[in-house]
C-alpha cells in the first residue's frame, strides 16, 4: 500500500511540517498544537456556515465540510486542521439509520443487539464515500504545507452507540454483550472495524497527512476486558491504514489506566485526556512513544494568569516525551471564546520546542 506522488506526505508539503516531525518524534521547527473540536460550535462563522442544514448532511457535502475544516486553521494558526465529519457517518454511508437528535446525540433507528441484528449490518461499498474523498481533496488544496488529520471512531464507541440505539452513561449494553453473548459482539466489533478502517483509509488515501482513531467511551472498560474484547478490533480498523506511512493517533477520555494496550494496537502516538500529567503518561508508556495532549478544558474560561501557568505546566510535561503535541485533553466546549484559543496557540508558539 503507497500514497500517491501527489499526496502531500510525499510531494514535499507536510512531511517536515510541526505536526509530523512531532508525531514521528522529530524536533519540530515550532511547538505543535491543534485542538479536537476546534472546527465546530465555539466558532461564529461555523454557526453561520450551518445554519439550516443537518449535522450529517453538512458532513456529506464536501464544500460545507472543507470550508468548516479550514475555520479554525485561518481563525488561530493551529498546526493541522481536524477534518470535520462524524464518528457515525461510516454507518449512514454504509445504509444504517441513524441521525444526529439535538441535545441527545447519535440515535439508531434499530439497536443492533443480536446475531440476526449483526447479521443483517450491510456492507460500506467504497463508492459511499466518495463525498468523503471530495471534501478531503478540497480541504489539502487549500491547506497548503499544513497537514490535515483524518479520523475515525474507534470500533468500541461505535459498537456501543449501536447496541444503546443512543448516547449511555454507563455503556451497560456493550459492556454485558462482550460477557453474556461473545460471538455476537465479536461480529459486531469487527464489522465496526472495517467501516471505522474504510472511513479513515479514504481520508489519508485522499491527502489526510496523518490519522487519529477516537474511542470515546473506553474510559468505561476495564483493563482486562479492554484487552480481551476491544483491542482486537481497534488493531483490525488500523490495518487498513498501517501501511500508508501516515501516523496513526490513538485517544480515548477517562483512558489512563489503558495507555498501555491503547498504543500495543499499533500506533505512533497515543494522545492522553486532561486526567492525567503528560510526564505520569509518558512513565506508563517507557518513554517510548510521542504524546499529544493535554490543557483541561476546563479552565478555558479560567483567568488568562491561570490559563497561562497551566498551559505552560502542560508543555513542560510534555517535554520528558520523545515527542509532544499540544491540544485539549478532550474537545473544545461549545462556549468557549475563540480569541482564548487564539491566544493559547499564540503562546504554545512562542515556547522553544
């Protein structure tokens, strides 16, 4: 599996950007930092850009979803865009019925909770994903020698939406389903892991310059219990892409105690949410993998004084990792002030890298 000449990973424009050398654990030319959810609700113009049409089908029309990935990387200098789509767009290209209910989340028209439901999943043809492809090729041509990431739910969270028929607290469905009916779930982990792995190979095949799997809800697991039933089916949506020379993310929230197993699945980074310090992270793992992580959003809304020695706190952290990109441990909250961001990446800018 190769990327084509033209791909920016191999025509020269992003392989030796900030955020790639980070990720390959190279001394960047700057200190990189993007934020998850940075292309989305916080920003005025991403409200405007929306407004009368669906989550989903703003993701499914390419100029829409390049335009609202390029915001943020205009709006604050952030070293990548964060490809905007959804974690269940794998599922309604593939012919699953769900929407995006306002308040509420990812709702399936049908749970999947037996082997006749798993049975009857169809298949994700890949000329689905064409809008996906499209919206990519947009996006690269407009970013320049800035990469974008491309991403994808991992088969875990996606599972989990599908066996609730909606967002859980405790994920109790899935959770019972890996003990109580095995076979079935391990059917349905895998053909999660193939949508999850098809969405992700379009993007970087399309010009996405590195990949980041997002589970969710792993942070509901068990050790044990992630190793047995989830880490298998997150290796197999990564095969797709493993080969592509692109570097792979792993994330997940509420994850500290399976960072281990998080990056065993395969990958070159392992991102880390706002719980635990980057250099406590960096230990678990033998300091042998790039880090990216980890400004509690929380004190986004924090006095600038207060923001700015958590900020810097974080990069020293980050520092004892063999490479370190900075970002949220976990999305940017819809009411946050844009400039704040603004000037958060102004000032991860100036720190030596």
């Amino acid at each position: 599996m190769t990327l084509s000449p033209s791909h920016p990973l191999m025509d020269g424009r992003t392989a030796e950007s900030p955020l790639i050398s980070a990720y390959r654990g190279v001394k960047p030319s700057r200190r990189p930092v993007w934020f998850m959810r940075q292309a989305g609700r916080s920003l005025p113009e991403y409200r405007k850009a929306r407004e009368g049409t669906g989550m989903l089908e703003s993701c499914l029309l390419p100029e829409l979803a390049s335009e609202i990935t390029l915001q943020p990387v205009r709006r604050h200098d952030v070293d990548a865009g964060i490809f905007f789509s959804d974690i269940v767009i794998p599922l309604k290209l593939a012919g699953v019925g769900v929407d995006i209910v306002s308040g509420v989340g990812p709702v399936l028209d049908s749970p999947v909770r037996t082997a006749a439901d798993v049975a009857a999943l169809p298949t994700l043809e890949d000329s689905a994903l064409d809008p996906i492809r499209e919206a990519v090729a947009l996006t690269v041509a407009e970013l320049g020698s800035t990469p974008l990431i491309g991403f994808a739910g991992a088969p875990f969270t996606l599972a989990a939406y599908m066996v609730e028929g909606r967002p859980s607290r405790d994920h109790m469905g899935p959770r019972s389903m890996m003990h109580a009916d095995p076979e079935t779930w391990q059917a349905l982990a895998g053909w999660a892991a193939d949508v999850s792995g098809q969405f992700l190979r379009a993007q970087i095949e399309a010009g996405a310059s590195a990949g980041q799997l997002f589970d969710s809800w792993a942070g509901s697991l068990g050790r044990a219990d992630y190793e047995r039933f989830v880490a298998p089916a997150s290796a197999r949506a990564l095969d797709g892409v493993r080969g592509l020379g692109a570097p792979l993310v792993h994330f997940g929230t509420g994850t500290s105690e399976i960072l281990q197993p998080m990056r065993d699945v395969g990958v070159d980074v392992v991102g880390v949410d706002y719980r635990l310090p980057l250099d406590e992270a960096n230990r678990r793992l033998g300091g042998g993998v790039p880090l990216q992580g980890n400004i509690d959003p929380a004190l986004l809304t924090a006095p600038w004084e207060v923001l700015e020695a958590h900020v810097r706190a974080v990069v020293e952290a980050g520092s004892a990792a063999p490479g370190h990109v900075v970002n949220l441990g976990h999305g940017v909250p819809p009411t946050t002030d844009p400039e704040v961001l603004t000037r958060v990446v102004s000032l991860i800018h100036s720190i030596e890298p």
